[in-house]
C-alpha cells in the first residue's frame, strides 16, 4: 500500500471515529476534500457549513453550494459578524484569531443545536510551517484537523481530490477579501467592496489568480504571469474600472502574485507597499 492511500485510511478512520461532524467549508481545496471523505465515511451525518460575511469574496457561496450538490451533502450557509468585531476592524497582525474565534463559537453553537459533537476544518500538514493566528481560535473551540492528524500536505490533497473528480483540485488559494488590506491599516466594508467589486471585474475579463492590494487611493494589482498580457493589453479600462470604484492609481505589481502565509494574511509593513509601488512605477507598470 503506498504512502499516499496510508494516509487516506488514516483520514478516514479519523473522521470515522467522529460519528458526526459540522465541516468549516470555504470551498477551497482542502475543505471540500474533507467534506468529500467526511460524507464517503459519515453519510447524512455530516454537514458543510459556510461562513457569510462582508469579507466572503463574491460568488464563493454559490460555488460552495455547487460542490456541496455534486457531493450530495447538506449545506448551510451562517452569518457571521467579525467585521463587526473593533479587535477585527483594527487589522493588527492576529486579525485572523478574531474573525475565526467568531466563525467557530457561531459554527460549535450550530453544531450543538444539531446535537453534532465534533466540528473539522481544512488546515492541511503545510499550513503548520507559517503563522496562522486563527489557529489559536480552532484549538481553544476544539475544532478538529483530519488533515493535519493524517499527516496530508496541500500537493497529496490536490493529487487525492483529482483522483476522487473534485473539480476544485487545481483551484487556486482562496483568502478572505481583509487580507487585501496590509496590517496596521483600520478595515472598513467601503475597503473591501471595493476589493471584492475589482476582484470580480478582473475574473470576467479572464484572469485567474488575481490580488487587488488596497493601499488607500491606490490599487495594486497581483496576477499571475500569464495574465500580464492580458492585464496591460486592457489596462486603460482596467484602470477606469477601478478608478470608478473610487482608487485613484492602479498600478501592476511587477512581481505578479504571490502567496502568503497565515490564514490568508498578508503581513505587509507600509514600507513594504512603497517599495512595490515604486517597483511598479519605475518599470513602466502604473496605468
């Protein structure tokens, strides 16, 4: 038996033991992979729970609906209210325990009401190496991570969920729209509509992976290499796009996206914004 179907014996068997459980689905790779194993296991006693709020970027709902109905599981979407939370609005550098110590004590009062004593998250073995402050908020609500027991790294979990015909195999990072915004700087709902307004303009044109950074009047644009040509073939209504939601400059990041750590947190120190700016500016790529 290789590696790979060990651990997934090991998963199951962990989540089997469970009886019933309430999955924190985002949708992303690695929520709807335990949803995946977790209905195979549990059947009916199991539900995927979705958390809503401002910072959900647009359209993450519907697609969790649509995975939970090709799975054949039940799902729920619930309002949380971390954005009404001034610990969360401040955005210091541990925003994420705010926000997930709201969704879990929303998710464990759930799981009660249904009588399920056990709630499982996505957290895979890799998310342990980077600095993920909702973690915290897990462990003190008890929340169980079938991955990490299983000892799965993001790669195997793609690898497995292409295996098992999920379609989100080779979905890209998700992260909620907050962590657009850099640390230090307060959140407001105007900021993330913004964000969210930009981000799913860009994904209608046909970008993939795709960060609008908020930086006050600023929009900094991440994408992906291969979406650079498609980015500046359309930049001049890129920029009028995003500068009638309200940024005054619209420049692409040289760097193109990149990924980081901490439950979607970008830990970004104000004179780390600058130096990308003047990147962006110096080598041509402001709008």
């Amino acid at each position: 038996m290789n590696t790979l179907q060990t651990k997934l014996n090991v998963l199951r068997e962990r989540i089997r033991r469970t009886e019933s459980a309430v999955v924190a689905f985002s949708g992303g790779v690695d929520s709807t992979f335990v949803l995946k194993v977790a209905h195979e296991v549990l059947g009916a006693k199991v539900i995927g729970l979705t958390a809503l709020s401002e910072s959900l970027p647009s359209g993450e709902l519907e697609a969790a609906q649509k995975l939970a109905d090709q799975i054949g599981v039940r799902h729920v979407g619930l309002r949380t209210f971390e954005t009404q939370d001034k610990n969360y609005l401040a955005n210091a550098a541990n925003r994420c325990y705010f926000c997930k110590t709201e969704m879990y004590s929303r998710i464990k009062a759930f799981a009660q009401k249904e009588k399920i004593r056990f709630v499982l998250d996505g957290l895979n073995q890799d998310d342990l190496s980077d600095r993920r402050p909702g973690r915290a908020a897990a462990m003190e609500h008890g929340v169980i991570s079938p991955l990490v027991d299983a000892g799965l790294k993001k790669t195997e979990v793609r690898a497995l969920s292409r295996e098992m015909g999920l379609p989100t195999w080779d979905k890209p990072a998700l992260a909620c729209l907050s962590s657009r915004i850099p640390h230090g700087t307060p959140i407001t709902l105007q900021a993330l509509n913004q964000v969210d307004r930009a981000e799913s303009y860009l994904r209608k044109l046909g970008v993939g992976q795709v960060r609008v950074r908020h930086h006050g009047d600023t929009a900094r644009i991440e994408v992906e290499p291969p979406d650079f040509r498609l980015v500046r073939t359309r930049e001049r209504e890129i920029a009028a796009h995003l500068q009638s939601l309200g940024f005054a400059e619209v420049v692409l990041d040289p760097e193109g996206y990149r990924y980081r750590t901490g439950s979607g947190s970008d830990p970004i120190t104000d004179s780390t914004w600058e130096k990308s700016l003047a990147t962006a500016r110096d080598t041509d790529t402001g709008f």
